[in-house]
C-alpha cells in the first residue's frame, strides 16, 4: 500500500456518545503529554502578495473543478443533523480524536477561500486565525449545530457514514479475491468506525464505485496528488520561510485546519517567532 494514500498510521477507532450515533474520528497512536501551549498568539493573515499563500482566480476555478469531480463520486446523504459526530467531550479529547480529520491541503485552500468570500469579514477573521490543532468541536459548526461550509465541506465528512454494516461485511467479501487483504482490513476497519443509523443513502447506484475507491484507496491518491499541486503552487518565498522552521521539504498533504492556517495564512514574523514551537507540539502532522 502506497505510503502517501494510506491512512494505516493511525489506528481508526469506533465508539458510542450519549447517543447511538457513532463518529468518525482518528486515535492517534502517540500523542504530547502537554496541550498546544496557550501563549501561542492568533495569526495575523498575510497580505503581502509576494509572499501570501493564495491561489489565483483561475487556480481556485481549476481547483474547485476537480475537487467537485471527486466529491461527485460519494453519493449523497441525509442525516439528523445534530451536529453531534462534530463536537468531542473531553474524555476523546484526552483519548487523541479529532474532528474534520483528516483535511487535503487542497480542500483547506477551497474552504480558505471560501470562508474568506462568503462569510462576514468578523467571522472569516475569526476562522481565518483559528491555530487549534485538535480543538473540541468543530470550527465550522453552526450556531443551531448546522455545517457552515457544508457546499464546499471536505471529504471526510462528505463520505461520514455513507455505508451501513451490512454493505461493508458484503463489499469486503466481495472484493476479497481481487484486492489486497491490507487493503481490504483497513476499509472495514475504517468504516465500521463511521457507522451511523440516522445517515440515510440518497444515491446508492452510486456504491458500487464508491466502494471501489474507498478499498483502493483512490480517493486518497487523488487528494494527495491535488495537495501537492497545490503546495506547488505556494509561493517560493514562504515556502521556504515555512521549510527553514518545520525542516522538511513539503508540507504535510493532510493536516487540520488550525494547522493549515499556521502555515498557508500567516506572516513572515510569526513564522519566524512560533512556528517551529507550533510544528513540534503538533499531533497530527506527521501522517505523511
């Protein structure tokens, strides 16, 4: 299995809350015995244009296309709507879960540039500045515990409990001879951990390749392939600000979003001054 399209570095873990629902989360396997450290300032969004972070008019368009082309291969659902898969209590806090985990760098550009269109500019500043790694719940959780970006909200909550118990112990009988065992393991493991019974399927002729992609892990080679586009496509000036704090080449092509914001939005000084003690501290940055 391709080391850049498996998510086997952390161990996929299913539990119940209060209510039957049942989130999707990730445990991480070692985590900091310390909290992200409080003094850690908010950021201040860069506006230099030789040194920012955003694509051009016609990279987002072209972006937009091809994220659209693969969210347009998970069928659809409807849910409750309680918001409850996006808000952790502090005991999955102290266990290593996150929400909207894990997010492409090419889906955080999409949804960057979306929060900074569409949203008033108090709460895009807000969203904008947002450094929690792992925070409790979700940023993008509504007021009356609706999803914000939910046009434009990334894979990972697009294929949330898409499959019931029944569909993956078929699928994975049924591509057992022609998929690694791997392969096969890691999706029902993956899957049985986002099962949800108030999630109805609104498209299932779209399954059979859905399923495909997910054993395959297609969609994550497709995710990995836009993000590193993308980070292409990331100014020369703060890419190489960003490389001389975290010491590697590129950065991580799935992250969170108060870790993409470190990186994509912040100024040349903040860099300088918090990075490298920010990029230590993290806990999911190193799936990659």
């Amino acid at each position: 299995m391709p080391q850049s399209s498996s998510i086997e570095n952390s161990e996929v873990t299913a539990f119940a809350g209060a209510s039957t629902l049942r989130h999707f989360l990730l445990s991480v396997s070692t985590l900091e015995t310390n909290p992200m450290p409080e003094s850690i300032p908010d950021l201040e969004p860069d506006s230099g244009q030789d040194f920012g972070g955003s694509l051009s008019a016609a990279q987002q368009v072209e972006l937009s296309s091809k994220l659209d082309a693969v969210y347009d291969q998970v069928p659809t659902t409807c849910c409750a709507g309680s918001g409850e898969c996006c808000v952790l209590t502090d005991e999955e806090m102290q266990e290593g879960y996150a929400t909207m985990f894990p997010l492409y760098l090419a889906e955080y550009v999409r949804i960057a540039e979306y929060v900074r269109t569409q949203e008033s500019p108090e709460r895009a500043q807000r969203l904008l500045a947002h450094t929690q790694e792992r925070p409790h719940q979700c940023p993008f959780l509504g007021e009356h515990r609706g999803c914000t970006i939910y046009s434009v909200r990334p894979l990972i909550c697009r294929t949330y409990a898409v499959l019931d118990q029944d569909t993956i112990a078929a699928a994975a009988e049924q591509h057992a001879d022609e998929m690694p065992e791997e392969w096969i393991k890691g999706f029902v493991r993956r899957e049985s951990a986002t099962r949800c019974p108030r999630v109805t399927v609104t498209q299932p002729d779209k399954l059979v390749r859905h399923i495909h992609n997910l054993i395959s892990y297609t969609y994550e080679r497709t995710m990995a392939r836009l993000s590193r586009t993308v980070f292409e496509q990331v100014s020369k000036d703060r890419r190489q600000a960003v490389r001389s704090q975290i010491r590697r080449r590129g950065w991580p092509t799935r992250w969170t979003w108060g870790g993409y914001n470190t990186l994509y939005l912040t100024s040349a000084s903040w860099i300088q001054g918090h990075l490298k003690r920010y990029w230590k501290r993290a806990q999911l940055n190193d799936l990659d």
